[in-house]
C-alpha cells in the first residue's frame, strides 16, 4: 500500500510518512519507571497523539506495563455538571480500553458513584484488578474547565498516594498548555496559576519540533516509495519556512508531490516548496485557521500586536508569554527574544488580521497592469493614493489591532494587487519599529517599508532610509517605497496631509517617500 504525507489526525505508519514520535520525548520512559505524574504539552497538531499512542502500545507489547491513551474531551460539554461530564468520560475510557488492551488488562465495569468520586473511583477499581502496573495518558485535558477540571485533578491527587497497586503507576496529563494555564472558570483571565491541586506533577515536558536532518528523513521515505526526490536546496527550504512544525513539514510536502509535481519523476525543488507554501497561506486550512482565530484573545492580541508593529512589548505578564508560546504561535529565537513561531505564520497572521479589512474594500480597477500584464509601479502609487485619500481613514478606524491599522490597511490594499498573480512577504521583529514589504509580480519586485510617527517622537525619515536602504540591499534593488504613517494628534485630515517627495539613501538608492 502506498503512503502519503498526514495531514488531518494521527499518523499510522502503514499508510503515512512517519518519525519515530519517541525521539521527540526521551524523559518519558525514566518518569514512568519512576512512578511519576507528570504533563506532555505542546501546541495542535505537533504529534502529541501519534507518539503517546505509539507510546502506550509499545509500553504493553515489552510487557511490564498496561498502558493506555484515553480522553476526557467528552467531558467538556457538560460544563461544571460533573456526574455528566464523569459519565461521558468513562464511557469513552472504557470503550476505548476494551479496543487497545488484552482483555486481561482491561477494566471492570465502571461502579455506580457520586458526582466527583467517579474518576477515582473507577482507576482505583481498574488498578486493583489489572495484572500490570497501569499507566493513564490523558489528553485533551485542557478541553475541561471549571469545577469539572478541578474535580479530575483532585481525584487524580487523592489517589496519588496508593500507586501503584491501587492506582495507576503513571499518571500523564496530554494538552494544549501546562497545568498552570488550565482554565478554572469561563472567564480568559481566570487560570490556575499554580500547580497546585495537580502539585503531585513532576515534569512539564514539551514536544519539540522536527530538526532539519529529521525533515530530510521524513522526505527520503517518499523517496525510498515513489522515487521523487526532494533537492537539497528544497530540504532547506522547507526547514526554514516551517522550523519543524510537524503538520507544516508535512503539508508543505503533500502540496509539493500531490498538487504542483505529481510526476514522481520530476524532483521536488526550492521553487516547488515556494508555491507549496503560498498555495498553504491562501487556502487557510483547518490548522492555520485555527491559528488565526486565536488572534482575537485579548492575551494574544497584546504580544503580537507590538511584534507587528516592530514595538517593544513592555509590561505584559510573564503568563501571557508563556502561552503564546505553548500554542505555537511564538518562540525565543537565539538571543532570547521573542518572535513569530515560524515565516509561514508570519505570514498567516497579518493576512488575517488583513483580512476584514480587504473585505471591506471598495471596487478598485487594477490600472496599475500594463496592457501586457504587468505591473507598473507608477500606476500602483497613483492607484494607491487615490484610495488612501479617499478611503484611508474610515477603513483605520475598523482595523482589528489599532496600532497597525495602517499596516493592515495598506496589506489589504496590496493583496488585491497581488491576488492577480503576485505574492507578498513580510518581516518585522520586536524593536525594530518598522515592517517590511516585498511585492513581487511578475518580472518586478517591489521593497517597502512601512514606519509609523508617533507623538513625543521624531519623524521617522532618516532612519526609514537607513533601514530602507539595507532591506533593498538584501533584495538586490535600487529603489523601494518609505511609507510614513503619521499617527500623531490633531493632524489635518488625510486626503490632506497624504502626499509623496524623493529621497535618495546613503548607497544612492531612489527612494519614494509616501507620508500618510
């Protein structure tokens, strides 16, 4: 049977490319030996089923252990109802035990107890009669809330103490985010906190994404079946735009091999990864979606909307950085910094923050193409003032982060340009107080940098060149756009104060400065 990259659920390895899932977390055999409770966190769709799965299956198989994954996602309906979320729970536990275990480590059937007892109740009686010492990996614990989540988690402690003859040996909680970050009530900004009442947690371990030698290696087994290569240069690419994150690595591939070059005798390249990763951002599926929508949390919002804006974060909680961290969307970069997880989500989300304001805007007729196709970027500068003067203010004062509404205003307006056939790449980075453009179509390309005028602060030119100046060096161009957003108080309106003028930098690069 052929196999193919996975994209949706868990990997099986009889039909997809897959890693050992055990590299990614060495601890975790030591932990249970030691009788050891702990939590795997890490963002969705990173492997965490697939590698506790094979995990509990592999633990069983040698012998010394009953090992099982369950889930209490079935719980989370029910809310702070704790006798139905207890219920649906062990109803799943059971059903999913009887699949997965020998029928000699298998459950009894669940006795008839008060609301909060359940949970305690039923690994108790299970642990009594298994043969084995049981190991529990629970996931989706961060699916529960409330006064359901602090019932497990207490039961879980109460019974701590009589493992591992009359309770499970092992206790392993699975999910999104450490304890510590498990919601107790409805409310975004009511969190545990602390460890405690799970303070019986030895480790919080996370699962780390692919390396760049393991992407090679999960690649050569499309190779090793099909005898499509993927080129050296395209590994590397891969690697960069998704730093390892393990469904990224693996979509980027299925859209390589399957939509762009399904000859198997044509190589994967650089190019074929590039149009991969375009094709991913534009059809927004389930993953980044999900990704997007979490942009709208107030503690998302207040880190990633200063990393936009090239700002620096100030007094934000260490809580909130941590949790942008578990779900993926950040990370510390080498010198401790924090940044967007990887250049594929740094490009997902300001297209999504863009996204309502592209939504809203008028009809514009491109006359920015040449009767041949292609861009003038004249035209495009006339275009684009003409709708800045008109429709620049009433569309800033609708945009979803107001500290780059600019951005996302003018984004917007660039992504109907390159929705004819272009793309559009971003970079900014916390401090750096600017983000930069790159517009390419066709055989053009076009480097801006965008620079917002603040009060207290002064005007941004000269070191809107400077930096200009070095982006357009990267690119390999001789001219690029300043756009200056003035955003300082009881200013004229801006059809008024729009206007542009010439620079020319340090390196003798033609630079058109638009002020807005």
């Amino acid at each position: 049977m052929s196999r193919w990259f996975n994209t949706a659920g868990p990997c099986k390895p009889d039909i997809h490319y897959m890693l050992a899932p055990l590299d990614r977390l060495p601890q975790v055999q030591d932990l249970i030996d030691q009788q050891s409770y702990f939590v795997i966190h890490a963002p969705r769709q990173t492997g965490k089923t697939t590698a506790i799965t094979t995990l509990a299956q592999q633990l069983t198989a040698r012998g010394r252990y009953a090992a099982v994954m369950v889930t209490v996602e079935g719980g989370a309906p029910f809310g702070d109802d704790i006798g139905a979320a207890e219920r649906a729970i062990l109803r799943s536990w059971y059903e999913n035990a009887e699949d997965s275990l020998p029928i000699e480590l298998a459950p009894p059937q669940w006795e008839p107890v008060e609301p909060g007892q359940g949970i305690r109740s039923a690994l108790r009686s299970w642990s009594n009669k298994c043969p084995r010492p049981l190991i529990v990996f629970i996931d989706e614990i961060d699916a529960l809330q409330g006064q359901t989540l602090l019932s497990v988690l207490r039961q879980l402690r109460d019974g701590y103490g009589k493992r591992p003859d009359r309770f499970p040996q092992s206790v392993a909680l699975v999910g999104l985010r450490d304890v510590r970050d498990y919601k107790i009530a409805t409310s975004e900004s009511d969190r545990l906190n602390t460890s405690s009442p799970f303070n019986i947690k030895v480790e919080s371990l996370t699962l780390r994404n692919f390396t760049e030698v393991e992407v090679a290696q999960l690649y050569q087994q499309h190779t090793s079946d099909t005898g499509q290569s993927f080129t050296s240069e395209a590994i590397a690419r891969a690697y960069e735009l998704t730093q390892g994150q393990p469904w990224l690595v693996n979509a980027i591939a299925r859209q390589a091999v399957q939509t762009i070059v399904p000859d198997p005798t044509i190589p994967v390249t650089l190019e074929v990864i590039d149009r991969a990763k375009e094709i991913l951002i534009q059809r927004q599926d389930t993953h980044l979606d999900s990704l997007a929508e979490r942009l709208r949390e107030p503690r998302v919002k207040s880190i990633v909307e200063p990393i936009l804006a090239g700002q620096l974060l100030g007094d934000t909680p260490d809580d909130d950085r941590r949790y942008l961290i578990d779900l993926g969307l950040i990370q510390r970069d080498g010198f401790g910094g924090l940044v967007i997880a990887n250049p594929i989500y740094r490009e997902v989300i300001p297209r999504a923050l863009a996204q309502s304001s592209q939504d809203s805007l008028p009809t514009i007729s491109p006359t920015w193409l040449q009767p041949d196709g292609e861009l003038n970027p004249g035209a495009l500068l006339q275009s684009f003032l003409r709708f800045w003067r008109q429709h620049g203010e009433p569309m800033l004062n609708s945009a979803a982060y107001h500290e780059i509404a600019p951005h996302l205003v003018l984004m917007a307006f660039l992504h109907r340009v390159v929705n004819g056939g272009g793309t559009l790449e971003r970079e900014y980075a916390i401090g750096s107080d600017r983000m930069d453009l790159c517009l390419r179509y066709g055989d053009v390309t076009l480097g801006l940098e965008l620079k917002v005028w603040r009060d207290r602060r002064p005007d941004p030119l000269a070191a809107g060149l400077e930096q200009l100046d070095s982006y357009l060096g990267r690119l390999g161009l001789t001219s690029g756009w300043l756009v200056i957003f003035d955003r300082r108080s009881h200013l004229p309106p801006i059809e008024e104060r729009t206007t542009t003028e010439t620079a020319e930098t340090s390196h003798g690069r033609e630079i058109t400065v638009i002020r807005g």
